[in-house]
C-alpha cells in the first residue's frame, strides 16, 4: 500500500479570486467578502462603504424629531 501525503494549500502560490473594488486588496478563495450593488468589498472595506452609504441618515442624539 502507497502513502500519499495530501499538500496543504500555500496561500503565498494561490493566485487571487478576486480584487476589491474598494482598496484594490486580493481576496482568496474562502476568504469573506460581500458583494453590494456590484462591487465586491473585503471584510475591512465594508464597514467603511456602510457608513459612507449611511451619513445622509446621520443625525445627533438629542436633535432628532420623534
């Protein structure tokens, strides 16, 4: 019988799966990523995107009409 030793993948070969649109970051297969309006955002950039696309709802505590 033959032993055959299953390589872990080198994330340091693996090409890209795909770029975000945001920063210009590689994403990998597997990593997290979300897909908005046709862009793909990595996990850093989407928090960021979210408050931009928020701030004309942006209000101060105190200021807001009920």
């Amino acid at each position: 019988m033959r032993i055959v030793h299953r390589r872990s993948r080198d994330l340091q070969r693996e090409a890209p799966a795909a770029l975000c649109t945001r920063c210009g970051g590689e994403l990998y297969r597997g990593s997290p990523c979300w897909l908005v309006g046709g862009r793909r955002l990595c996990e850093e950039c989407v928090s960021a995107w979210l408050l931009e696309e928020m701030a004309p709802f942006r209000a101060l505590a105190g200021e807001v009409e009920r």
